[in-house]
C-alpha cells in the first residue's frame, strides 16, 4: 500500500512539473500539433484533447488523428474536441516519462499568415504558432 501511495503522489508531481511543449505545423489542410508532457506508462491519460482554432481558420470536412490512428472529433465554434483512447482499467504500470501525442486535424483551410493556437489535455496546457504561406 505504502508503495502505491509514493507512485501516486510522484504522478501528480510529475504533472506539476516542467517539460510541456508544443510544436504546430499546417501543410495542405492539416495542422499537426505534437504536445510533449509527463505521461504515465506512454498513454495520454484521459481525455478529449481541446484545441482552439484561430480566428481565420475555416473548417471543412474536419477529421482527426492521434498518433497517426484515426480518432473521433467534435466540434463547438472554434473549439475542437478529439477524443482519446479510453484509459485502461485495473493496475497499471508506474513508468512516468515525457511522452509526445500527435494531433492531426484534416479539413482545415487558412489564408496566408502567422496563427496561434492553444490545447488542454488532462491538467496540461499548450500553446502553438504556425506559419501558412
């Protein structure tokens, strides 16, 4: 019991600490977020994953991919939800390490220019800028 609680409270720490970054990219229709933070055992922990498109960005026929695997999405205005792969239940291991979860929104359509855009998965918040020449 004594060693469960040390990995649960080495977790939490774990997510207070530094490491989360983000990279965003925009090719074609598709912008690509890759966000890095504290994982446990690799998975991206629960979700949805809420992105916040600029202004400027129109949306078409909006697709989703986590990790290069297809993923539902919903959509609200500006606010775009993807939907992670349920945690699993039961034990776990207590492996936590910085680990990166690939965003892809297909559908996507900007005039040229420099946006911003932002993310929260879980505690975790992001900030990305991309360029669309």
């Amino acid at each position: 019991m004594r060693r469960l609680a040390v990995a649960a409270a080495l977790g939490s720490l774990a997510l207070a600490a530094p490491g989360d970054r983000a990279t965003a990219t925009f090719s074609g229709t598709t912008l690509t977020l890759r966000l890095q933070y504290w994982m446990t055992c690799g998975r991206p922990g629960a979700g949805p994953v809420a992105i916040t498109l600029p202004p400027g960005i129109r949306v078409a026929a909006l697709r989703a991919s986590l990790n290069g695997k297809a993923a539902p999405v919903l959509r609200s205005r500006r606010t775009v939800d993807v939907t992670l792969p349920k945690p699993p239940s039961g034990p776990t291991c207590m492996s936590i390490t910085l680990g990166t979860l690939r965003v892809a929104l297909t559908g996507l359509h900007a005039k040229s220019g420099r946006y911003v855009t932002t993310a929260r998965v879980n505690r975790h918040s992001f900030t990305g800028s991309f360029r669309v020449r």
